[in-house]
C-alpha cells in the first residue's frame, strides 16, 4: 500500500486529465453491486441468527422454569397496552423491511438482511403473543400460566427459524469458499 501511494505521488499528472479519475492500468474498480453476498455478510447474517438461536433459548429455560415451579399474578393491562404498541411498531419495522418479497427467497440473496427481518419478526411476534396473553389476563383475571408458555411456543418457532437460516448461511457461506488445491483434486508430492 505504501508502495502504492509512492508511486501514485510520484506519477506526473498529464495537463487536461481529471485526477478524479484513475490512469493507472493495476487499479480494479470497486464494485457495491454484487449478485452474490460477500463473505462479511454472511458471517454478519451468521451472528446475528446465532444470537437469535441462543436467546431462544435462553427464553425456553426461563419460561419453562416459570411453568414448572409456578407463575407469579401478572397484571393483564399494562401487558395489553404495552406490548400491543410494540407489536404495531414492530410490525410495522418488519413490512418496510420486508421490501421486495422475491429477493427474501432467492437463496443467494442478501442472507444479513433476512436475518433482520427474522429479528425483527421475531419481537414482533413476541409482543404480539406477550399482549395477546396480557389481554386474556386482563379478561379472566387468572390465567398467568399463559405468560411463560406463550414465551416458550414464540421462543421454539423463533429458535427454529433461526436454526433453518443458519443453515441457509452455511450453504452460502460453502458456495463461496474460495477453493484449495486439495479441493480441486491436485495430487499432493509424495515423500
């Protein structure tokens, strides 16, 4: 790189040329429009279902620790209330991310943005399931059981789409790998 701008300070403008634009045969232009995604996205889209995954199941320990050693009364209103604006928001974060329907099942498509519309349709779907369980408190005044077990269904459908992308990414992620001797079935010098 040092050699680079050296060389580049060194080199004589030509009188009329544009230095906005390159002279220079070795430089490759810088391409933002890629058909396949690269490599960082992918891991980006990797750790971001990870997480997801391991919240999951984080929320499946706790919620079933609640429903095996009893639920605490929940009060049904500020649930309701709160949690129904969230699930709007949310719902609505999840339609603008939504964006084109198509390039969410191309399977070579953009694997970090599919992992944030999960993201987000993941809590969007939680506080959707928490206010719905809020409103049945509110309504029978009992119930509070309903509080765990919807957080621990929301949290095994979560976990499992987070698992079926994971998979998705491994398969771009193997698509992309940049091949080896070995794998091109080169034959390795013998001793």
């Amino acid at each position: 790189m040092v050699s680079w701008l050296v060389d580049v300070s060194t080199t004589p403008i030509p009188a009329g040329h544009d230095p906005s634009t390159s002279h220079r045969r070795d430089l490759t232009p810088i391409t933002t429009n890629r058909e396949e995604p690269p490599k960082a996205t992918a891991l980006a889209a990797a750790l971001n279902a990870g997480w997801l995954l391991v919240l999951s199941l984080l929320v499946v320990v706790g919620a079933a620790d609640r429903l095996r050693s009893g639920t605490h009364p929940v009060h049904g209103l500020p649930v309701l209330i709160i949690s129904g604006i969230a699930a709007a928001v949310m719902v609505g974060g999840v339609l603008i991310l939504g964006g084109d329907p198509d390039d969410l099942d191309d399977p070579g498509g953009n694997l970090n943005m599919r992992a944030v519309l999960l993201d987000s349709a993941a809590d969007a779907a939680a506080a959707a399931g928490v206010a719905a369980a809020g409103g049945v408190i509110l309504a029978t005044g009992r119930l509070f059981w309903l509080d765990p077990a919807v957080a621990l269904v929301i949290a095994l459908v979560v976990g499992y789409h987070a698992v079926r992308l994971l998979g998705h990414i491994t398969t771009a992620l193997r698509a992309h790998r940049v091949p080896t001797p070995g794998s091109l079935g080169a034959s390795r010098p013998r001793p």
